[in-house]
C-alpha cells in the first residue's frame, strides 16, 4: 500500500488526479468510479483539464435500489451532475436501481465488468470501513449484489437526503471480488470521522469486519488521505 498523507483534500485531489492521468497515459481505458463526498474533488480536476473522457469507459461502483436514474439522490444524477454531463465518456456504467430484478441487474453488471476489466479503480470508504457498499461481514470473494444497507450507512448518507425514512434501505454494489480485480486502486479518504477505518485499513487485521482491509492483499493500492484521516496512522 502507497499510503500519500497530503495537506488538504484538494491538494489530495490534485494528487488523485495526476496518479489517474498517469494511468491514462500509460494505457488506461476502464475507469471504475465512486460517488460520494471523497471524490468531488477528484472530478472538478477532471473537468477543468483539458483530458478527452470520449475514449475512456467508466463503471461505476454502486447505486441505490428503488430510485429512478432522474431522481437527484441516485448516483446516475450524481455522476451527470459532477462528471458526464462536462466529460462525456465513450460508454458509463451505473447499476441499475430502477430495475428490482437483482438477479439480472447483478448478472448483467458482472458480465460487463468481465467484458471491461477495470484499469483503475476510485474509492472512497465508509466510516465503519465499507467500500462501495459492501458493509462489515462481506465476504471477501463476492461479485456485484444486493446488499440491506446498515443503519450507519443509512445515517451517514442521510445528510444528502431530506430525512433519514428517504435513504433507501437497498442498494446494487460491486462485490469486493469484483473491486480487487482492479489493476489500480485508488481511495480517498477526507476529515477527522474516517481516521478509525483508514487505521483498520493500514495497520489493522485483514478482516471482513473492516472491508477495506482486504486492500492490504492488492498489490497496487494508493490511500490518498488529509491530515486529520490520517490522524490515527
Ligand atoms: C460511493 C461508495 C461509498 C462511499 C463511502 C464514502 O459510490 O461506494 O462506499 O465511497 O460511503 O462516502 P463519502 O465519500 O461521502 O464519505
């Protein structure tokens, strides 16, 4: 693990973001990206570079069961809204929450991740150390599926919601099987409230009781992180 500890989130950014030009010039075509806080920054670089996304194919981590592509809390509006609709991409991939067959909503999302290995990989991590949203107890092997989310990830993503009764309790994710095969793996990780899982993560037990450990087994990780992330390291 390449552990960066920098000054600030958006010099983390800046960082981020020179690390995945870095990829793309080296051969990087499949992204694989995150939604969420951490890596707001990361693609307000993307947009105000001069990088061509029209080639690149991305795939996106997760998205919320029972909500449409149109509602402004999904992670399709997300990913609109701070990327695509500045860098359009040759093809995006978002789990598709408006469909309630998880069997072919999963089945699908895995065949196309097999048809586009991804290059490099965008994470960030819960506070109780998820990635995308596979919560403690995941099993380390799992592919996309459904997941019940945990009542701290429903409190936490509250805050983008009117009330915590409007967080769905669903969601489609890559499975932490699916989020290793990455050739590179990037994660991000802002603020005070995640020094506890970026610890469990670096120095802590490989466990499924903190998901994010599992990176320690990856042999190209870099954990970008601010001062007070990295409080506890
Ligand atoms: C989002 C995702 C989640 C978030 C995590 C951190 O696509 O998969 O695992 O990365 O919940 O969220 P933020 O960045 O908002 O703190």
């Amino acid at each position: 693990m390449n552990i960066l500890v920098m000054k600030n989130k958006e010099e983390a950014s800046k960082k981020a973001f020179d690390l995945l030009l870095a990829d793309i010039n080296n051969g990087a075509k499949v992204l694989g990206l995150a939604t969420g806080s951490s890596p707001v920054g990361l693609y307000d670089q993307i947009v105000s570079s001069s990088l061509d996304c029209s080639q690149l194919i991305s795939i996106n981590l997760d998205e919320y069961v029972g909500i449409k592509p149109t509602n402004p809390q999904s992670y399709h509006f997300f990913m609109q809204q701070h990327l695509f609709s500045q860098k359009p991409f040759a093809k995006s991939f978002i789990p598709d929450g408006s469909n309630l067959d998880a069997d072919y909503v999963t089945t699908r999302y895995n065949q196309i991740l097999t048809a586009h290995p991804i290059d490099t990989q965008i994470l960030g991590i819960g506070n109780n150390g998820h990635i995308g949203f596979n919560e403690p107890g995941t099993p380390f092997d799992i592919q996309t599926h459904k997941v019940r989310l945990t009542s701290a990830t429903i409190k936490a993503n509250s805050r983008f919601f009117t009330s915590s009764n409007d967080v769905p309790h669903a969601a489609y994710t890559m499975g932490i099987g699916s989020i290793m095969k990455a050739k590179h793996i990037i994660l991000l990780a802002f603020g005070e409230q995640k020094a506890d899982a970026i610890a469990a993560t670096v120095n802590g037990k490989i466990t499924t009781a903190v998901p994010a450990s599992v990176l320690q087994r990856h042999p190209n990780v870099t954990i970008l992180v601010d001062q007070q992330a990295a409080q506890k390291l």
